[in-house]
C-alpha cells in the first residue's frame, strides 16, 4: 500500500501549512515521526500518531496530524524494519512553495575500521507527496448524518459489608421479649 505525505495552505495562506501523514507499514515495519519547528512555540520531537490500527492482512496504517508548520520548518520520517539495520529516512522542509522531499542516504559506522559504508538511500515504503491545493482531490464526507442515541450511564456495582452472621436458633425461630414490655419477667 502506498503512504502519503499531503499538505495544504491553512486558510489559503502561502506558506503556512497543516500536513496529514498516512503510514501503511507492513508488520515487521515501525516508524517515527519527528518534527522541528524554526518559527516557535510549534510540535517539537516526536509525534505519535492520531490514529493506529490495522489496515489490510498484513499492514498496519498510523495517521498524523500536523498542524501551524510554517517555512523552514522540518518533518522527519524514519521507516525501520526489525529485519534489517538500514533504514529509510525522508526529510520534508516546508517552503513558500510547498515541501522538498529529500531522501536521506543510509552510512553505517564501523568502529573497527574506522570507516563508513554507504548503503545509499534505502527505499522500504515509498511516500507519495500531494499537495491537496493543487491536486483536484476531493475528500469525500459521509454522506448520511446519523444522530447518535445518548449514552445512558453505567451503573456501577454497590459493595455492600458484609452481614454478621446470625447465630444459630432453634427451628422454632423465638423472637426476643420486648424489656418494655410491664408484663415481661426474667
């Protein structure tokens, strides 16, 4: 399944962003999200998904939600596979046009030799790029309101003490005199 990697012009203005981020990851494939931001107080570090779950037999799908990127601005994603140390890197920097798309060339460090190996760039989970202002994409909305029923509230089990337990009588069940009673004697 292809990823995505879309955009548009919050409110129609050049240059600031809100990007969406469809993840279809095979099961032996996680991925990271990271995110600096020039301009501020905006998402720093690791972003987590909104949404999480399977897809297809097969692939997992993590949605992101990104919003108040501005130019200059850096989104990072890593696609690792737990059955391989290389991994796929892509940079997306936002400009007044858009995004630039750079892959990131995989080098593993081998301290023995002091030395790199260049693997170059490693293409795991190609990200198709869309900018939703240009494209004639349309997002298609349900097309059926449905008003939900309201919640009736759970009610919650009492734990009620425990009773003391009742010492044994005799079959015929006798009933404790009444003291005020004038007519009862010991």
């Amino acid at each position: 399944m292809p990823s995505i990697f879309a955009f548009y012009r919050a409110r129609g203005i050049s240059g600031a962003y809100v990007v969406g981020i469809q993840l279809d990851l095979m099961t032996t494939e996680s991925a990271r999200v990271g995110v600096v931001s020039r301009s501020g107080p905006g998402h720093y570090g690791q972003q987590e998904p909104i949404k999480k779950g399977a897809h297809q037999e097969g692939y997992y799908r993590h949605v992101y939600r990104i919003e108040q990127l501005v130019i200059g601005d850096i989104i990072t994603i890593q696609i690792n596979d737990h059955q391989l140390l290389p991994c796929q890197t892509t940079v997306y920097t936002a400009t007044r046009s858009g995004f630039t798309e750079t892959e990131v060339p995989f080098r593993l460090w081998q301290h023995e030799t002091q030395s790199n190996h260049d693997f170059g760039v490693i293409s795991l989970n190609p990200i198709t790029v869309i900018d939703l202002d240009k494209e004639d994409i349309v997002i298609q909305q349900s097309s059926q309101i449905v008003d939900a029923a309201p919640v009736k509230p759970v009610r919650r089990k009492r734990h009620r003490k425990k009773k003391a337990p009742h010492l044994p009588y005799d079959n015929d069940h006798q009933q404790l005199p009444d003291l005020e009673d004038p007519t009862f004697q010991f």
